[in-house]
C-alpha cells in the first residue's frame, strides 16, 4: 500500500511539473476566470447607467450556464490532454529509459499502470474542481452584491440557493467525470505502448478517436439507412457513450436534480463505459506485461 502511494505521488508530481499540464489548468479556468471579472464589470457597469439592480435570480442563471459551459469544455478539451499526458507518461519515458529505471524498482507493471491512472485522475479531478471553485465564489459575490443592494429580495430571489452545485449533483458529475475519462485513459495506454514518441502516439490515437466517432455519426445518420448492419456497428463505438454523459441535457438535467446516473440513457451509457474501461485497461496489463523492456 505504500509503495503504491509512493508511486502515485511520484507520477502525480511529474505530471504537476509538465507545462502541458498547467497550459490545460490555464485553458480550462480561462473561462471561470473571464466570468468572473466580465460579471463584476457588468453589474457595476448596469448600475451605473441606472438600469436598476440586478436580481439574483438572473445573475444564479447566467452563473450556472458558465458552469455547464466549463463542463462541456471539459469534456471537450479533455481528451488532447490525456493523448499528451498518457504519451509523455508512457512513450517519453519508453524512449528515455525511465521506465527501464522505474521497473528496476520493485514495483510491478500493473502498479505502474495504475499509479500512472491514478495520478492524472487526480489531476483531472483537480482541473474541473478549480473551475467549479471560481464559479461558486462568483456565486457568493453575486448574493452579496444583490442583498447589499437595499432592496427587498423578489420570491425568485428567496428560492434561490447560495450553492452553485448541491452535494448529489457535484457527485453525479465527478463519476461521469471520472468513468468517461478513465476509458479514455485506457484507451491511449493501449496506444501508448506501441510507441516511443508522445507526439507520433497522441497524433494517432486521437486520429483513431475521431475516426471512430465519425464513423459512428455516419452510420447512425445516414448509413444505417442503406444497412441496418452499419447502425448496429455503431452501437460498438464507445465515442458515443461519451457524447451521451457529456452532454448539455445531460448535465442540466443532473443539475437540476430532473435526472441522475440511474436515469434512463445516462445509466446505460455510464455502465457501458466502465465495461470498455475494463476492456482497454485488460488490454494494456496485458501488452505492458509481455512488453522487452528489461532487455
């Protein structure tokens, strides 16, 4: 157990010492960020021209669009960034030898595969939660802002929580979070182990992601109007899976406490996604494990 915490610390602080990895810190918040200075602007600026005040309920909309906006983002981003990641965590260090060294160490293969998953879901958890965190102190600012303003609250205001997120909804999108992300993570190890260039291995397997996907959005549009064999296919395709959790209605829905990862759609697609996770993660346990590294 502490080996494995040694390791997963070790790989995280590599991944904390990358550039790319503060590059996506500053990508993924630029948007929290800019909203959260655009919103003060703009209330001071509202009062100053003597609209009136600003009610909470409105400025509570506006917040929590910014944050479904900045999860979608996520979700968007995310992938480049676990390609370069997975790449530097695995090919780099194929063509470097630091794998040599690490497995010199009495860790095992499958510890390293899982230390090295375990630390950038960390990360990634980290990334999304820094944005949500910028979002909610909007959220306070806005309250403070409003009730500061000396006039009585409306009823929409009365109703409206101080939290962005509540607690359920915040668990709900961190296990979306992490069991679409860790299939992706998965699924560029494989990759990974077939390569000793981090660009070669992100060019091809984010190639491969998109083919994948357009194949599905093909095959599910058009093509399964000639063959029903071509939808069928494309029921395979774990892209689409992720489009299905990662979705606006999806997030709203969860959001507003109308849906949750029980409900019909999100239920099968997040089970499903565990099931290729398992898949890809086998796979690479298995390849990593026959793989001459020691030689």
């Amino acid at each position: 157990m502490n080996r494995m915490l040694t390791l997963v610390l070790f790989e995280l602080k590599k991944i904390l010492n990358r550039k790319k990895a503060l590059m996506f810190l500053v990508a993924l918040n630029v948007v929290p960020l800019v909203a959260s200075l655009a919103l003060l602007v703009a209330y001071m600026k509202f009062k100053s021209f003597g609209f009136g005040e600003v009610q909470f309920s409105a400025l509570y909309e506006i917040v929590q669009g910014l944050f479904m906006g900045h999860f979608k983002l996520f979700a968007f981003i995310a992938p480049f960034f676990l390609a370069l990641v997975v790449g530097d965590s695995f090919s780099t260090e194929f063509s470097r030898g630091y794998m040599k060294m690490l497995l010199l160490t009495p860790a095992r293969r499958w510890q390293v595969i899982t230390a090295k998953t375990v630390a950038i879901m960390l990360f990634l958890l980290l990334a999304v939660s820094i944005g949500g965190m910028f979002l909610q102190f909007d959220l306070v600012v806005a309250r403070s802002l409003t009730q500061n303003s000396g006039i009585i609250p409306d009823a929409a205001n009365i109703a409206r929580p101080i939290y962005l997120v509540s607690t359920s909804s915040a668990l709900q999108l961190l296990a979306l979070t992490f069991a679409g992300n860790l299939m992706l993570i998965g699924f560029f190890i494989v990759f990974s182990l077939f390569f000793e260039s981090a660009i070669i291995m992100s060019f091809t397997s984010l190639a491969t992601l998109m083919g994948i996907h357009t194949f599905f959005l093909i095959s599910s549009n058009l093509l399964n109007k000639i063959d029903i064999w071509y939808d069928k296919a494309a029921k395979w395709c774990f892209t689409r899976h992720l489009d299905n959790m990662f979705s606006v209605d999806t997030i709203k829905n969860i959001l507003e406490a109308r849906g949750n990862l029980l409900s019909d759609g999100i239920y099968g697609s997040w089970l499903a996604a565990s099931g290729w996770t398992v898949v890809f993660f086998a796979v690479a346990v298995l390849i990593f494990s026959r793989k001459q590294i020691l030689h």
